[in-house]
C-alpha cells in the first residue's frame, strides 16, 4: 500500500473534487431565488446546522494554518484553539435565538439585514457589508492560498506535476471551488459539511492516534524535545509572547460572536428550539477535529528539532510533511479529503456572504431596492470575489511568505471587531445606537486596516486585531451612552424582551 501512496491520496481528493462538482449540480436543482442561494430558504435541521457551523471554524485556517503556527511559535497558539471552544457557548447564547427570530421577523437573508432592521439605519447597514466585503477578501485569500499550498505539497512528489507552481494550484482549485459555488450557492456548503464534518471528526481522533506513536514516550516525548531545543515556545505563552497570546485569547474566545461565515448560519435552521441541539454537536465536533491543529504542529516541530525530518520550507508545510512521514496512505488520503473539503465548505460560505453583500445589502443601503434578478448577479459577483480573493492570496504569499494562519487571523479580528459590537452586543441591549454602531465599526476598520496594509508594529507586542476590537468596544458603549437612547421598532422591541 505504501508504494501506492500518493495514487492513493490523489484517488481521495479527486473523489472528492468530483463529489462537490456533483452536489453542486444537484443544488443547483434546488437553489430557485436568492433566499436559497444566500440563507437555505432557513430550512435545514439541527444536524446540519451544526456540522456547518462547526466546519466553517476550522476549515484551512485550523488544518494547514493551525499546526503551521505550532511549529512556528510552539503553545501560543494553543490561546486560540482552547478558547475557540468556549467561544462556541458564548456566541449561541448571544446572537443564535435573536438572530433567528429578527429574520423570520423581517425576512432578513444577510447580516447586513438584521442590522439595518435592528438599528433602522442604511447607513449601519451599508457600513457592515464594507466590512463583510473587506473581510471575506482576507478570510477568502486564506482559504484559497491553504488549499493551493497543500495541492502543491501533494503533486510535487508526483512525476507528472513535480513542476507545478503555486499560481497553477490556485488556478486548479479555485476553478473547482468557483463551479461549486457558483451552481449550489450555501446549499451546496452546507450539504457538504455534513459529509466533511463527520470526516473531520474522524481525522482529527486518528491523526492524535497517528501522533502519539510518532515517538517511543508519545506526545510526552515529543513536548520534552522541542522544550530542550527552544523552551519558550513551550511555556504558557509561548514564542509569541504574553501580549499576542492574550490578545489571541481575546479576539477569538469572544470574536466568534461577530463571525459572519458562523452567524450565518444560524439563521438557516427550521426551528428556534433546534439551538438546543447545535451547540452541544457544535462543540463536540470542533473539540474532536482541534486535536489535528494541536498534535500535528507540536510532532512536527519535534521531528525536526531531533533530525528526523529537515526543516520546513514553510511552516503551513507542516500537516502536508507530517501526513507523507508519519500517517497510513489511506489516513493521509482521507485526512487530505477532509482538509479540501473544510476549505471548500468554508469558501463557499465565504463567498456568499460576500455575494449577498455586494448584490443585496450595498444597493438597498444607497438607494433602498435591490438590484434586478438578485440570482443571477449573485453568482457573477460569487466568481469576481473569487478571483480578486485569488490574487491577494498570491499577493501576499509572494511579498512576505505570510502565514495562512495569521492572514486567517487578520481576517477573523476584522470580522470580531466590526461586527462582535453591534450584533452580539446590539442584539442583547436596547441603549445601543445607531451612533454607536458606526463609531464601532468604522474604528475597527480603521485600524485593523491601517495597521495592516502599512505594516505598522504596535508597542508591546500589541496586534491590530486586539488593538480594532478594544477600541471598537469602548466607542460602541460610549457613543451610544453619550446619544439618546433609540426608539425601536415594536417587533424589534418585543423580539428583545424575549
């Protein structure tokens, strides 16, 4: 079987490919206006909520992105995955029920949606799908580079595609993941997340498995290597440091309440009471599938600290290597069905909230309709997206190599400072102001940006993404404080006493 193996994991992932091109054709039967294309028609039930929700956590930014940054600054990013999965209580108990009652209130298909018919305002509204559209570019980019790093990974040791550049995998798998998105819209991802959830799960058990033996004294071992090699990285915090852990620890322990990718969904299922069951499948299927971030970054590191693996090109390198060393062909074969799998499911997403941001929530805000034949246009802008997202991939990979786990980052503190405020918080408090939510989220747009693109290092290890979410909290709360509390609508109003 072994001499087999790269037979093998080619044969997974080409099932696959050719498993999302058929759902899409068969989504494409199912997905008649915009309401399917964008929200399910919120028709789906509890099982799928939750392994979609779950799945567009992780996705590339914990299969290639999250054991990258282990290897790279050891426990640091530990802050990011432990705290993820409180993360998940926290966001259902302040956006699920409220999200899903204002939009079968209002018929809302979009986050830019509930927040106009929340604050009565298009400028929030128009404010909020700048953002999405800003964020998804980043988030996007993040996904598409992962799946592009890992398909070259997997054709160089091939002889027909030993040559393959990065440019060529991005071109590949984004054809793929446009046709895909394209015909099924969200019905395709969520469809899909049910397979790739369960496969996700799967992998995440036997990659720990596969990790424990990789040395004599299991993960024990391998902690004790790399802390006699470099024993910063494996204290509490890491080699990142006391400030970037914590503040990973703040954006993404409270932030996932402002994910748009995640929120979203939680507008798709049939009934209120079925929050009761996603949760806890929510919960469980991303503690399972976290075990890969955590066990394959900390063996790899190991392996290559002892000498028995050279040093990685790149960090995001270290899923790929770990699979071709240590694990069965079969495992690698379908541990790399799942990876493309996450990163289709969560770009799908990505590029619909996108879409539904740029079709219908920018032309409602400036001149109060939608534009003709929402569908149609939805699913042009779904392949524009796509594109551009492909080039800022690149783009930033060739400038300065950076992490798909950090541009993920950068992407989801966007998103947490932007949106945490005005929906998690918003939804919860009547005193909040329309005032207050555009001092917020331009804020967080401002310096998570600025810092960003200018490359600016704040003091004391700071990040832009800490730095957009604390003062996108105190504007929130302060503006609305210092103007006069809203009127709000009657529904709105009795929807919030609930």
């Amino acid at each position: 079987m072994e001499a087999y193996r790269q037979e093998i994991i080619l044969g997974a992932i080409v099932l696959y490919m050719a498993l999302c091109v058929t759902i899409g054709l068969w989504s494409m039967g199912r997905t008649r206006n915009a309401g399917d294309f964008f929200i399910a028609g919120r028709s789906l039930g509890p099982i799928v909520v939750s392994l979609a929700v779950f799945a567009s956590t992780l996705s590339g930014f914990g299969f290639v992105g999250g054991p990258g940054l282990v290897y790279s600054v050891g426990v640091s990013s530990f802050w990011m995955v432990v705290i993820s999965a409180t993360a998940f209580g926290l966001g259902f108990f302040l956006v699920a029920k409220r999200i899903r009652m204002i939009a079968e209130l209002r018929g809302c298909m979009s986050i830019p949606d509930v927040i106009a018919a929340r604050y009565g305002s298009e400028l929030a509204r128009l404010l909020v799908a700048i953002t999405i559209v800003l964020g998804v570019l980043g988030y996007l980019a993040t996904q598409i580079l992962a799946m592009s790093v890992v398909m070259q990974a997997i054709l160089a040791d091939t002889e027909m595609f030993a040559d393959i550049s990065l440019l060529g995998c991005v071109v590949l798998s984004s054809t793929v993941l446009v046709f895909y998105c394209v015909t099924g819209g969200v019905i395709a991802s969520v469809y899909t997340d049910v397979l790739q959830g369960l496969v996700m799960m799967v992998a995440g058990f036997l990659i720990l498995i596969t990790a424990m033996q990789a040395f004599d004294g299991g993960l024990r071992e391998a902690s004790e290597i790399v802390l006699a090699d470099d024993s910063e990285s494996m204290m509490p915090f890491g080699a990142a440091g006391i400030v970037t852990s914590v503040g990973w620890f703040f954006v993404f322990g409270i932030g996932l309440a402002g994910q748009p990718h995640i929120v979203t969904k939680m507008m798709m299922n049939k009934k209120l009471a079925d929050n009761r069951a996603v949760l806890p499948l929510s919960l469980l299927g991303y503690i399972v599938s976290a075990l890969l971030w955590i066990s394959i970054g900390l063996v790899m590191r190991a392996a290559v600290v002892g000498g028995g693996a050279e040093p990685l090109a790149q960090p995001d390198d270290a899923a790929s290597t770990f699979l071709a060393m240590f694990a069965n062909p079969l495992l690698a074969g379908i541990v790399f069905a799942a990876l493309f799998a996450a990163i289709m499911s969560t770009s799908d997403a990505f590029l619909n909230i996108g879409a539904a941001a740029i079709i219908h929530d920018i032309p409602r805000a400036l001149r109060n309709r939608p534009v003709n034949n929402e569908l149609f246009w939805a699913r042009v802008v779904t392949v524009i997206l796509a594109v551009v997202a492909a080039g800022f991939a690149l783009f930033s990979y060739y400038r300065d190599a950076t992490l798909v786990a950090l541009l993920g980052a950068f992407g989801w503190s966007t998103f947490a400072a932007s949106l945490f405020p005005v929906l998690a918080i918003g939804l919860n408090w009547k005193r909040a102001t329309t005032a207050g939510a555009v001092a917020a989220v331009t804020s967080a747009l401002l310096i998570n940006f600025v810092v960003q693109l200018a490359g600016i290092t704040l003091p004391w290890g700071i990040s832009g993404g800490l730095a957009a979410f604390v003062t996108s909290l105190v504007l929130f709360f302060a503006v609305s404080f210092a103007t006069p509390q809203p009127k709000l609508a009657w529904d709105i109003d009795r929807m919030m006493d609930i």
